[in-house]
C-alpha cells in the first residue's frame, strides 16, 4: 500500500492505476477497527482497487472536545491498512481539503437534518456531506464504501450523492455492523472508554435487542422507550439522546407494531463519551 498526503500525489497514482478495474473510496477518520477493516474487505472482494481516506474532519464535530479528544492512531492505522490489502491511503491534512477559498455547499437534507442525529448535533451531516463530497470530487469513486453503525448518515449521503452532480455515479455500499463477541457495535470512539465503560457500553445493544423484541409482540413504542431509557440509566449510563423506533422506507418515526421494515436507534453518554447503535428490524 502507498499512503499520500496531497491531492496532486494521490491523483497521480490514481492515473496510473488500470482503468479497467472499479474504484472503491472507504472514508474513514482513522482510529480503525475491524469495522472499517470490513468495509476494505467487502471492496477488495468486490475486485475494486480500494482508496481509503483518514482524516479527522473538524466541520462535522459539533463539540470542539469530541474533535480535540477523538482518538488518533495514524501509524497504526497504516500498518492494519497494509496488513489488510488497501491500495491506497490519503491522509490529508486540513488546508488541502478546505483551502482558504473553499467555499461550503448548503446541502438540503430534508427532514434528515433535524431528526434524531440531526436534532442533536446541529451542523453535522452538513460537515460530514462537505467532507464526503470534497472526497468524491478528489477521488472520482465508482463504488463509496460506508457502516451501517451511523445508518442516518448513510441516508444522509445517500440523499447527497442522488442531489450532487458529480463527474462518475457513485454507488452506496452499506456494510453491516461489525460487534464485539458481547454486542458491542465497534466504533473508534469506544477507545475511550475504560475497561468498566467497555464492559457497560454492551448493555446498549442488549436493550436493542430486548425492545425489538417486546415491539415485535406488539407493545406500544412509548412503552417500550421509557422502560428501555429506564433501564439504561440504571446501568450507570450519564444520558440518552433518543432511543427511538423509526421507519426504514421514509424515516419517520413509528409508535405501534407496523409490517413495514423498522429500525431501532439510540444515542447515549457513557463516561461522557457519545455512543450509537441500532437495530433493523424486518
Ligand atoms: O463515519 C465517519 O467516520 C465520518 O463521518 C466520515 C464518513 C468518514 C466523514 O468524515
């Protein structure tokens, strides 16, 4: 694998690469884990020649902490990079990705921007579509790679790569999440916790678990989410952001038992670290 650092570096070795084979992007914000690893496999077994970007975006993080603290662990990364095929890493640093007369796009995200993600971390989707956006244009992708662990976001890049022109179409790959034995979704943000918050932190996915299944047998969703806040506050959780029921075709959100395909979300503090998890529903 060869890492650069700057756009011309990285459309060179782009030119060179044959242009025959598909091109798939993984953006990550480095911090990898075997979630990421997998989104690199699913390209690799897809027979794309496979592009991942690391870089810690600063106009996504709607608190200047979770920026300052979000785990870095650049050389590391290059190494699980390497060992797991990657053809090529961009590590940019800010300025080549936002030079002074970067001028950011308004992204109409509809309903996305103010429900659940949306309603909590003012600005965010709109940083993370300026970031994948400026990626893709960079990039020139056929194929972009992403975890169903943040799944709005997933809709909300969705949304932006049907809204965007860009010079090539850009297809979705959403990749399942990747869980520790435990249930534990994988998330960069989990290496700040300590080894107590880690063993707390899968009591998130159990109540998932246990909320889909009294939804399935028909208790209402008040219900189920005022038990299931309940019970994760008492696990020693600090604070939920939601834990809510919405619908998978319109992403709305869903009170009573419906045939239609649902997912569960949740967005909670534990040891003030943010952490999100869901489950779908079918
Ligand atoms: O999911 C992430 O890690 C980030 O939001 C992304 C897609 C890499 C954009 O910075």
């Amino acid at each position: 694998m060869e890492t650069v650092t700057s756009i011309n570096e990285l459309k060179e070795k782009l030119n060179a690469v044959n242009s025959i084979k598909k091109l798939a992007f993984v953006p990550t914000m480095g911090a990898l884990h075997a979630g990421h690893i997998e989104l690199i496999r699913k390209a690799k077994l897809n027979g794309a020649y496979t592009v991942c970007s690391i870089f810690v975006n600063p106009t996504q993080f709607n608190d200047p902490n979770d920026y300052r603290l979000y785990p870095r662990n650049f050389i590391q990364d290059e190494v699980l990079l390497t060992n797991n095929f990657c053809d090529l890493l961009f590590i940019p640093v800010v300025s080549e990705i936002y030079p002074t007369n970067f001028n950011p796009p308004s992204y109409n995200l509809g309903s996305l921007e103010y429900h659940l993600e949306g309603q909590y971390r003012p600005g965010h989707f709109q940083g993370v579509c300026q970031v994948v956006d400026r990626l893709i244009s960079i990039i020139e992708p056929d194929e972009l790679y992403l975890g169903k662990k943040d799944y709005q976001q997933c809709l909300v890049i969705e949304k932006m790569l049907k809204d965007q022109l860009h010079k090539k179409q850009v297809e979705l790959v959403k990749i399942n999440t990747v869980r520790q034995n435990d249930g534990l979704a994988l998330s960069s943000r989990n290496l700040r916790l300590s080894n107590n918050g880690l063993i707390m932190a899968n009591k998130l996915f159990e109540n998932l678990q246990l909320a889909a299944i009294s939804f399935k047998e028909g208790s209402p969703w008040h219900e189920i989410e005022s038990f299931h806040k309940k019970r994760i506050l008492n696990f020693g959780f600090d604070k939920i952001d939601y834990f809510a029921c919405y619908g998978i075709d319109n992403f709305e959100p869903i009170f009573e038992k419906t045939s239609t395909p649902c997912i569960i979300l949740t967005a909670v503090y534990l040891e003030g670290i943010r952490l999100i998890d869901n489950l779908e529903l079918f």
